[in-house]
C-alpha cells in the first residue's frame, strides 16, 4: 500500500528544517491545546451555556465564570499594560472589577 507518492517523498526529502518553525504565525494560544483547557480547568467563552457548565463553591451566579476568565487573563499578563494590571485585585469578584477599569 502506498501512502505518500515518488514526487511528495522527494519534496519532503529536500525540505530543510525551518528556523523558526513558528515562523508566520502571528499568535499562539495555549488554551486551544485540549489538554492545557483541562489541566487549568478553562471552558472557553464561546462554548455554549458555558455557565451552565462551571460549577464553582458559592451561592452567587454572577461569578460563575471568573475561574475562567482569571485563567485566559493571568496567561496574558505579560501583554497587558503595566498600568491596567495594577488596577487589578485578583479574587471573588474580577469580572465585575474589570468592567469598571480604564484600559488608559
């Protein structure tokens, strides 16, 4: 059984190794590895009844999906201004923080 035909092998065969390998991309987001979501226990914004699906320790249903959002937010940290991550006072309660604080 042939997998791969004379001509892809050559090619393949005479293609060197990239320097750069991620070269081109513009981002990478390691929370669209499936095992990164789970070990940080991260359900995307975009999944549907996303709050439905995160069950948290309090009686309170407007912080249902902090957990999450503090994740994808402390994993971009290192590209978030200075002046906005000072403003920040990680716990219960972020998401309501976040809204009011000035991206300025």
């Amino acid at each position: 059984m042939e997998l791969i035909d004379d001509d892809l092998q050559a090619k393949l065969d005479d293609t060197k190794v990239a320097k750069s390998p991620s070269q081109g991309i513009h981002w990478y987001s390691i929370l669209a590895n499936p095992a990164y979501m789970e070990a940080f226990a991260y359900i995307s914004i975009n999944t549907p009844n996303r709050d439905e699906l995160i069950v948290d320790d309090d009686d309170n249903e407007d912080n249902d999906c902090e957990q999450s959002d503090m994740v994808q937010l402390i994993l971009n940290l290192a590209f978030i201004s200075d002046g906005f991550v000072k403003q920040i006072t990680f716990g219960p309660g972020i998401s309501k923080q976040l809204k009011g604080i000035s991206m300025g």
